[in-house]
C-alpha cells in the first residue's frame, strides 16, 4: 500500500477492488491495537484521505468498487 500513491493495491492482476482493500487497512488497525503500538497509523490515515477525497459515490456517498490500477480514478 506505501508503494501505490492512491493507497490501493490489487486484488488481482490489474484488478484493484475497494472492498478487499477496506479488509486489509481494517486489519492492520486490529494489529496496531493488539500489538499496542500505531505502526500503521500513517498509512491507515493516508487510504481512509485518499478514499474519502477521490473515491466516493457523488450519489450515494458509498465508497466505489473499482479502482483503476494506475491513476487511482474510480471506475464503478
């Protein structure tokens, strides 16, 4: 996720799905709180930014499906 700097990675070869991506920043928040220690604070602050700035339905507010691998743009 530090690598993409639309904070999304792929789910599969040249498929970047949100949802998946929800799965994966909510677990390294159960880690920094299991382990006690915020090491992925930045990072968790960075995709929930990126996120609510480029990725939400106008309509609905919900955050999109479909993530365009290079630009980060949404695509559903």
């Amino acid at each position: 996720m530090r690598a993409r700097p639309h904070r999304h990675v792929e789910t599969y070869p040249a498929e970047t799905y949100t949802m998946d991506n929800v799965v994966a920043v909510a677990s390294l928040a159960v880690a920094d709180h299991v382990r006690g220690r915020p090491d992925h604070r930045a990072l968790i602050a960075e995709w929930v930014a990126y996120t609510r700035a480029h990725l939400l339905d106008p309509t609905t507010g919900l955050i999109v499906f479909g993530v365009d691998e290079e630009t980060g743009a949404p695509l559903q």
